[in-house]
C-alpha cells in the first residue's frame, strides 16, 4: 500500500511542525533512488554498492537542491507579508536562479545580488534563464562591493515598495531552509524501510553553503540513521567548516525544538560529519580535471548529467575514496544536487541584451578552459 503522507515525512511524523511552519509543496517529492551499477562495473567496486538520489528531478521548472529549502523559505515570506526577496550567488548562481523561479510561481519578486565567477556554459544558461518578470539581475566584482549594493537596494525597495524585501542567505542556507534537507533526509529513510537500498555507510554530497550537508546530517540523526556525511567542500573556507557545520546544526535543532519541543535537542554528531577539502581546486565555480572526468564517467555510465563547480567535484571526491579502499564492503550514496531539466527551449530566444550589461562579458568573453567543447546545453 503506498502511503500519502510520506512526501514530507518531517511534517507528518511531527504535526506541531506540519501546524506551525508555513510549508508549499513546490518540489516534487520523494525523488527517485537508483543503484549505479554502470558506474560500479566501470570502477571495478567488487565490494562496493553505489546509489544516487536523484534530486535532480526534484522539480519543474527547476530541479536540485534548492526547491526542499525553498518549500519552508518562500512560504514564510509571504506569510510574513513581504512582496520581494533579495538573495545572494555567483554570477551562474542556481540557487538565485532557484529562488527567482520558484518566487515567480508564488507572486513574489527577486533581487539577485551577483558576484563575479569563473565564466562557464551555465553561467550563459543560469542568466537567460533568470530573464524573467519578477526579477531583477545585479553583478558585483567583490564582497564590499556587493554588500554595499545590496544595501543601496534594500533601502530603493524600501523606498518604491514600504516594505523593505526579505534577505534570504546565499544558497537559501539558514535554519528555515535548512529544514527542507532535515525533511530530505526523513524521505531517504522511507526508501530505505521500504527496500529501495540498504541503510547507507555514507552519503556524499557537495558543499557549497553547508545547507544541504548538514540539514542532511540533523535529519539523519533524527531518523536514527547511521549514515555518516561525506561533505566535499567546493567553496571558500569562510563559507564551508566544521565550526560553520556546528553553528547551523545548533541554530536548526533550535527553531526547530522551539515550534515544537518534541523535536529532540540532538547534539552535533562531530564524528559522523566529515569534511573533504581536497577537491576545492583553485577557486569556486573554477572546473579541475579530476571533476570533469568524474562528470564524464557519470554521463557515460548512468546518463546522468552532472557539472564542474558542485557536483563533478563530489563524485571525484567519491571515486577517490573508493579507490583507496576506504569504501570496501561499503553502501555509499551521492546525493545529486543538480538540476537535471533542460530548459534550453525556454532561453532559445532570450538575448543576453536584455540583461544589465555588466553581465554581457560572460556572453563576450570565453568560457573558462575546461568547459571549452562542451555543448551550451549539457
Ligand atoms: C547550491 C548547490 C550545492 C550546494 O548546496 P549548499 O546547500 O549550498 O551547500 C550543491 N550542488 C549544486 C548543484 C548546487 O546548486
């Protein structure tokens, strides 16, 4: 019998949450497990068993990771009273691309405050993709300059609108929308009770803003998992670390236990929460070999379509690992972050004209050497 509540297990298993958190069901939910066993063969993994979970799919128009944290963020917003959001990212940024879409769909506008990148085939995709009414595109070359940008916006909206817009953290990542991955997490246990794979020794996933890593770390220790999380560090090290991963945990288990004091006061499981620094490369959004032969091994043997900033980097991280024997005899899970939808219909007659010129040298100039060769849509 297939049981209609397990789509946000989080919020079934605790009602005092399902009442007070405002909650839209924008993504499509639970995505699909798979077992790799192309990918296990190619690898020679005698011992090893591989699966991915496949939020990828987790949404149209636009899958990934970022629709789980959107589902707790933009629902409060609006319930708050608030008409636009102001979010921060790369220049290729998809969790400003994330919220702009998605935002659309519940009637609220979008400032994306950009931050140069590496220039890359998505970064081109990711910008037409955001051309859309409720948004509004700005680029800054640093940190100072686009804190001070995002200031002078705030205060122009505030201005036009008389109500200031909400700020949602880089890649949605705070206790609200964290709370998506806790719930991610409760969803791989159903699979895993339901004999979709076994319990895994070990999930890897990338980590950008720590959101996804340790939103999945806290539902995992809810669900009584013994699943460690491999987190591949993709970022800088101010926004990937242990003490970044501690602070979340705490700040989660808090909201959390404050809507509802059932929810238990888990402590931070330091020894199941290992962090990888070894695939960053030189810098974010910046591919490194190693990430682009893992994107081509997982396209070759699974079809499935991976990239060089977040996921690629992952996946080189896994094999690694399996090579060294660390993962003999072991179920390890690669938790897909990516979206996976092909929108290049929806940008084949957008002009990058029409965005803030700034942005025209991503179009003007080169895509970094790696990423040379590549189609514009992969
Ligand atoms: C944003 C993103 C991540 C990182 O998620 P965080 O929660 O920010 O750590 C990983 N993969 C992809 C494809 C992303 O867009």
């Amino acid at each position: 019998m297939t049981n209609l509540n397990v789509c946000r297990p989080l919020l079934e298993q605790h009602p005092v949450l399902k009442e007070k958190l405002p909650h839209t069901p924008l993504g499509a939910l639970p995505t699909p497990v798979e077992r790799l066993r192309q990918l296990e063969a190619a690898c020679e993994a005698r011992t090893t068993s591989l699966f991915v979970k496949r939020d990828d799919l987790s949404g149209a128009p636009y899958g990934g990771n970022k629709v789980r944290k959107l589902e707790f963020i933009l629902p409060y917003v609006q319930a708050k009273g608030y008409k636009e959001v102001l979010t921060f990212g790369g220049a290729g940024s998809n969790h400003a691309l994330a919220t702009v879409l998605y935002a659309k769909k519940m009637g609220i506008g979008c400032i994306s405050m950009l931050i140069d990148q590496p220039n890359a085939h998505s970064v081109r995709r990711n910008l037409l993709m955001s051309l859309q009414p409720n948004a509004e595109l700005h680029l800054s070359p640093n940190m100072v300059a686009i804190t001070a940008a995002s200031i002078k916006e705030l205060f122009a909206h505030k201005w036009r609108n008389g109500v200031f817009p909400y700020i949602i953290p880089p890649g949605g990542t705070f206790p609200l929308g964290m709370i998506g991955f806790v719930n991610a997490a409760l969803e791989l246990k159903v699979q895993v009770d339901n004999g979709e794979l076994p319990e895994p020794d070990y999930i890897y996933a990338a980590s950008g803003s720590m959101g996804t890593v340790v939103g999945l770390m806290l539902g995992l220790k809810l669900a009584g998992l013994k699943t460690k999380v491999a987190a591949v560090r993709v970022t800088e090290l101010k926004f990937t670390s242990m003490k970044k991963a501690r602070r979340l945990y705490d700040g989660t288990v808090r909201l959390l236990h404050k809507q509802d004091s059932r929810f238990p006061l888990l402590p931070f499981p330091a020894g199941d929460f290992q962090l990888n620094h070894n695939f960053y490369g030189d810098a974010y959004g910046l591919y490194t070999p190693e990430a682009m032969e893992a994107v081509q091994l997982l396209n070759e043997t699974s079809g499935i379509h991976l990239e060089g900033t977040y996921t690629g980097k992952t996946v080189a991280a896994l094999l690694a690992d399996m090579k060294s024997g660390k993962l003999d005899n072991k179920t390890v899970l690669f938790w897909n972050t990516h979206n996976s939808n092909d929108f290049s219909n929806d940008i084949a007659s957008t002009d990058y004209h029409d965005l803030p010129g700034a942005f025209h040298k991503y179009f003007e100039a080169d895509v970094q050497p790696l990423d040379k060769g590549r189609s514009v849509s992969e």
